[in-house]
C-alpha cells in the first residue's frame, strides 16, 4: 500500500539534528582529504587511497540528508562542503608557501603532507561538487518514485550513479596524461566499486540513522514540487 503523502514542513522549520548531521558532513568531507587523500597504503597485496575508507562515509551522510530533510536542504551541506574544500585548499596553499623561521626545521614535513597539486585540488573539488549534487537529485527523485519504500535501493542506486559521476570526473582530470590512459581507469573503476561497496555494507547503519531522524524531527520529507538546480536559493519547495 503506498503511504500517503505528509504535508510539507513549516517553511523555517526548525530541526533539532540538522545542523550536527552538517557539520559531521563536512568534518568527514575536510579530513578525508586533508589526512588520507596523500597516503598509500597496501593490505593483503592491495595498494589503495587512505582516504577511500572514510571519504564514502560523506555519500552515506548524504544520502541520510536527502532522505530525511529533503534536496533542499541537503543542497545547502553540499555548498557548505564545497565552501569548506575551497578554504582548505586556499589555506594549504598559503601556509605552505609562507617563508618558515629559520629555527623551524619541519618545512619538508608540512610541504609533503600539505602540499596539494592544483591539478588535482580542482579535480577533487570539482568532482566532488558534481558527484554529491547528483547523488543527491537521485536519491531524491528515487524515493518519489518508490514511494518512500525500500530504501536500499536509493542508497545504493544513488551512489552508484553519484559516485560514478565524481570518479569519471576526478580521475581522469588528476592524472589523464600523467598515468597510462589503462592505469587511470582500473583505478577509476577500481575505486567506484569500492565506494559503492562500502555502501552496501553501510545500508543497516544508514536504515537506523534514517529511522532515529525521522522520528525524532517528525517529518517525512517527499520532493515532489523541488527545484533541483544545485543554485536555486529557496530553501524547501517540497511537499
């Protein structure tokens, strides 16, 4: 039986999680980056990122926004994101660059690890803001089609259609010239299929966190009247 639609929420809504589910957002989002992103590592004969174990976990986040409070909102932690990446890489840049005291003798250290590549800065800020923007219009437009039921298959069908944007995107615009054209896409491939595999796993912690939210904020969120342009500046049109 299709559940009906609830009306929509007040327009200034005031929700008692949404602001801790932001910010763990963009902390996972920022320090995903900023720690694993530079680091190699090989377990069990396999050499992959760090920072694929724990950038995943901003998708699932994601996918918990949309599902809970809506594209709307969720539209506006995508930006606070972006906004947190640019900052990141602007102030990793300056620090870096700032000429050091001639008693300080870790300069070599900070430039390793905060050293960034503008090559691939754009490719992962650029990737990422397309990548979240359509993970997020698909999960959306995926749970009017279900009529809220079975959520796995917009948690996982949005990522696989989310995260295939940001690694078709991010790969070959970091190292196409720089790798062997089939280098570049077993790790494109290689890491899309990691990505939607934690995903997968994640599904029973998605299915609680989604059920504790819902409950506690009392609202059940479908976008059927939505402005889905990632600049559109009203906040929630959803009903």
């Amino acid at each position: 039986m299709a559940k009906p639609a609830p009306a929509a929420p007040p327009e200034h809504a005031r929700f008692r999680y949404f602001d801790l589910v932001m910010a763990a957002f963009v902390v996972v989002l920022v320090l995903s980056n900023v720690i694993g992103a530079a680091k190699l590592s090989t377990v069990a004969g396999f050499t992959f990122g760090a920072g694929i174990l724990f950038f995943p976990l901003s998708y699932v986040i994601g996918d918990v926004l949309t599902e809970v409070y809506g594209y709307a909102r969720a539209r506006r932690v995508i930006w606070a994101g972006f906004a947190a990446l640019v900052f990141m890489a602007v102030m990793s840049f300056v620090v870096v660059a700032l000429p050091p005291s001639a008693s300080w003798t870790g300069q070599a250290a900070y430039e390793q690890v905060f050293g960034q590549v503008p090559r691939i800065v754009l490719a992962s800020i650029t990737a990422f803001w397309a990548g979240e923007f359509v993970n997020s219009y698909v999960m959306a437009k995926m749970k009017v089609w279900t009529k809220g039921e079975k959520l796995w298959t917009r948690t996982i069908g949005s990522t696989v259609v989310g995260q295939g944007v940001d690694s078709l995107l991010f790969y070959p615009i970091a190292f196409l010239g720089v790798w062997e054209t089939s280098d570049v896409v077993l790790v494109m491939v290689t890491n899309w299929a990691l990505k939607v595999g934690w995903e997968a796993v994640l599904t029973p912690v998605t299915y609680r966190v989604v059920a504790f939210l819902k409950k506690r904020e009392g609202v059940e969120i479908f976008d059927t009247d939505t402005d889905f342009s990632p600049f559109a500046a009203r906040e929630t049109r959803e009903g």
